[in-house]
C-alpha cells in the first residue's frame, strides 16, 4: 500500500541540492528478511540496495539499519551508506567490534549472514523535483 504526505521539510542539506519544499518526500523500505544478498569475504561483506522506485531526482539522505540475528548489533558498518546516489547504495560489515561486555570472535560470512537473516531497513528523504 503506497501512502503519500507533502508534510516533509528537509530543512538543509549538505550537498548543495536543496529543491522546492512541496518537492520533499520520504521513501522507506527493507531489502527483506529472506532476500537480501550479502556478498564478499568475512571482514567484507555488502549488500547493495536498490532505491530506484523511490523516484529521487538528486541524492538523498539515507538512515539504515541492519536487522537480525547471530550478533548483528556488534557488527561495524550497519548504519552507513556507502556509494550513496538517487538510485542505490551499499551497505558493507567489516566484522564484529569486540566490548569488554561481550568479547566476539570471529568474522561473520555470506552464509552465515543469509542464516541469520540479516536485512537492511532504510529510511531515505530527498526531493522528487
């Protein structure tokens, strides 16, 4: 179901491509809980997420997360965008982040990510004109 509001204002950005405020939008989604692909070597796994149907006529402002199971929440990277454009943008983990209160060891692979389930969930807001 496709919802539509025009009460978005983004009020700066920071790449010089502010467009008309009635312009502004939000598009969210999620590359799928048994759909992402994740590719690479442990210490570098990514995924690429398509925002194409978004619709966005310049490059817009990405929040993400990375949901699942198998300690997704110690990885590094699961909140930035990398080779961010109005179409796309790749999410990439570099492994586990050790704490004192929860030592990990180890570096997660492709399967092992697909097994756990891990998705990507972003929010992006930008200008449709």
């Amino acid at each position: 179901r496709l919802c539509l509001s025009s009460e978005l204002r983004i009020l700066k950005t920071d790449r010089h491509t502010d467009g008309p405020e009635p312009c502004a939008f939000t598009c969210v989604g999620t590359t799928g809980v048994n759909n992402t692909v994740w590719e690479g070597d442990p210490g570098y796994l990514h995924t690429t997420v398509d925002i194409s149907g978004c619709g966005f006529t310049k490059k817009p402002i990405v929040s993400i997360t990375v949901e699942g199971g198998g300690g997704v929440t110690m990885m590094a990277g699961t909140s930035a965008a990398f080779r961010l454009t109005k179409e796309s943008f790749v999410v990439i983990l570099r492994g586990y982040v050790n704490t004192n209160y929860y030592p990990y060891d180890g570096t997660p692979n492709a399967d092992q990510a697909k097994e756990w389930h891990w998705n990507v969930n972003w929010a992006a807001f930008g200008f449709m004109c």
